[in-house]
C-alpha cells in the first residue's frame, strides 16, 4: 500500500470547500456532477434553481459542518447556520418530505449543528422531522415505507435497504423527547431488515415489499443494482453502516453480527485497488464503472463498526480494510486529480440503470468521504448520527 498523507488530503478537499462555498453559499449543488463539475441544483417542478429539494441537500450543510470541526474556523458554522433555517422552513412548510430520506437530510442539517452548538432551531426542526417520518411507519409490517405517497398502489409497503441510515434520527428523537415511539420503530424495522432485506449468502436486496393490510412479506427487487438477484455495492455499504449505527443505539447484537456479515461479502468482492464497482457482481476486467462512494461509505461503516468489536482478527481486519481503502481514494479517486472539478471525490455511480450520475462526483459521496478523513484524523470523532 503506498502511504498518503490524510492531512493533505484534507487541505485539498477544504480547499475545494471553499471555492464551494463562494459558488453555493445558502443554496444547494445538484445530487451529481456533469463532467465532474457540480451545476447548482436544477430548477424544476415548480423549485427554482438551487433550492432545497430531493434527498441529498443535507450533505452540503453537512460537509460545512465537519469542515467547521476540523478548522474550527466560524465561516462554516455561520454558513451551516444560514443552512438551518433552509431546512427550519422545508420541515415547516413539508416542502418535498413525503420519502424516507428526511432522516439523511435532518441528521446532517440539524441534528449536527445542534450537537455541535447547541442550535435550539435546528432541535425543533429534527425533532419535527422526527413525527413527520413517523408518518410513514407501517405498523402492521413493522416498517418505514422508503419511496412515494403512501397511498400510491405501486409504492406501497416497499423499502430499501438506504433506510437504515435514516434511523438515527429517531432514536435521537426518542432520546430528546422520552418517548420511546420512535426508536421501538426505528428498531422493529431495522429487525425486519436483518430477517427479510440480507439473503442467505449475506448479500442485499436493494428493495423489498410487503403487504401492508397482512403484514406478509412479498420479496426483494432491485432499482439501481445490476439484477434482481445480484449485490448493489452502494446498499452492501449502506448495510454495515446502517446496522452497525442500529446497534450503537440498540446494542441489539445481532445487528452487529449482521453488520459482519455484510461486509465481509463486501470485502471479499474488492478489486485490486479496493474501490468497487458499482455492482458487486463485477470485477476487474468488466469495463465497469466504480462507485467511489460506496467505497468512501464503506471506510465510515467499518470504522464505525470497529468501534464496537473488541480486539481481535476480525476488527483488525474491517481496520486495515479502512485504511486500504482510503488510501485508494485519496490517492486515486480525489478531486484534486482532476483540476477542473468542483467534487471532493470523482467517479461515483449513482444509478447505472437510468444512466444518471455514471462516472461523476456526489454529494453523498463527498461528504462520506470527508467524514471518512476525519474518522481516520480525529478517532474520538463524535457522528452525526
Ligand atoms: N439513497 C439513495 C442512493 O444511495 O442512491
């Protein structure tokens, strides 16, 4: 493995941040790059360019804020406040929040400033967020449905295996408010999961469906993977951070187990640079594209989980992974390697089967791979989530 330095990789990446915050301020880049240059968010469906809409704006806000606690420099907190008030107004107005996402979106925008600064607008945002999710738990299955209106007979009853991630919110809100609601949900779902979304062979489905009036389970498909039937790297990643952030919370070890056992397939199907395909079922020599930001979501969710395994083979392992990992990514997917770029990481996937975001930067993508920088540079970085 050649050696990197992290604390350049930062520099750059900050570096990049703060181009980007001349070029966005209070608005908001498009969830991917074109030619790996972010256009600020496209106007549409009655939304004018730049505005908080769709599911991956908080990872703006959210880079300002690990950009704050790396420098401690108060142009980010200043900025990430005015970001606050954007998702104050979305949460209040219930602009674009009929999807699962509002917990990737509120953590990030809310809950982080709260945390870091005690920002009492950004707690009652999250904390409205909070109820608003709880609209979509379906308690006869004992799941949150991800897509669509919930009324919308194709929508009904799915989730995806993304949703885990949506989770600590609510057992944030639990914790805040004392009432156990949200986090007796959260960790219902995060069960059906474990037993219904990880297969046998301890691969994911992307999606899965259920009855909502009996409760029956109706079987997995996927949206952005390659096949039904094969692995989707980005929700394999999704996967060992999203169960191991439940078992943080829950200390349900069997979400831990699950966790393992979801990154040990992942691991296993690296390629030699240790930055996979977009889809698992691919190797070296398909002509594939990666998807950096599984990797870069990878490095957060094994850093993560081996915070919660004692000493031994299997944690030094998910540790060297991380590292090795990394390492690949700050030295050949940074978007400093490409100058004109406004990314903080290149060549990411976002949804190969309608050929939209192939090859780009991400928002995700950027921000897990910041977080992923300061996991490795400060290892008493208290998350987000
Ligand atoms: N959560 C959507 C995605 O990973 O593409």
């Amino acid at each position: 493995m050649i050696a990197v330095d992290l604390r350049l990789a930062v520099q750059c990446a900050l570096q990049t941040v703060d181009a980007n915050r001349i070029t966005f301020a209070d608005r908001y880049p498009d969830n991917t790059t074109v030619d790996n240059v972010y256009p600020l968010r496209r106007a549409q469906n009655g939304f004018a360019t730049g505005d908080n809409y769709g599911w991956t704006t908080s990872f703006w806000p959210g880079i300002l804020w690990l950009a704050y606690e790396l420098t401690r420099d108060d142009a980010y907190r200043a900025l990430g406040e005015k970001h606050v008030a954007n998702f104050v107004s979305r949460v209040e107005n219930k602009i674009d929040l009929d999807t699962h996402d509002i917990g990737f979106l509120y953590t990030l925008a809310c809950v982080a400033p709260w945390r870091l600064t005690g920002n009492e607008a950004a707690r009652q945002a999250a904390l409205q967020a909070a109820e608003h999710l709880m609209t979509r738990y379906l308690p006869a299955v004992g799941v949150f449905q991800a897509w669509g209106m919930l009324d919308d007979p194709r929508l009904r009853g799915n989730t995806i295996i993304d949703s885990l991630m949506n989770m600590p919110l609510l057992y944030w809100a639990s914790d805040q408010t004392g009432d156990p609601r949200f986090a007796e949900a959260a960790k219902r779902h995060t069960a059906q999961l474990r037993d219904h979304v990880v297969r046998e062979d301890n691969t994911t489905y992307h999606t899965y469906y259920w009855d909502i009036e009996t409760g029956e389970p109706l079987g997995g498909k996927t949206a952005q993977g390659h096949a039904d039937g094969s692995c989707w790297a980005r929700g394999q990643a999704w996967a060992f951070y999203g169960f191991t952030l439940n078992y943080r919370y829950t200390k349900d070890e069997t979400f831990l187990q699950t966790a393992q056992r979801c990154a040990d397939y992942f691991l296993d199907h690296l390629p030699e640079d240790h930055v996979v395909y977009w889809d698992l079922i691919f190797g070296d020599g398909s002509g594939e594209e990666r998807d950096s930001s599984a990797a870069a979501i990878a490095v957060c969710g094994l850093q993560e989980m081996a915070r919660w395994l004692p000493e031994g083979a299997r944690r030094q392992r998910y540790l060297c992974a991380a590292e090795a990992i990394l390492t690949s990514l700050v030295s050949g997917y940074a978007g400093y390697h490409d100058p004109t770029s406004n990314a903080l990481l290149l060549h990411s996937v976002y949804d190969k089967p309608k050929s939209i975001g192939v090859d780009e930067g991400c928002l995700w993508g950027d921000y897990f791979y910041l977080e992923a920088l300061t996991r490795a540079l400060k290892p008493d970085w208290q998350l987000y989530w």
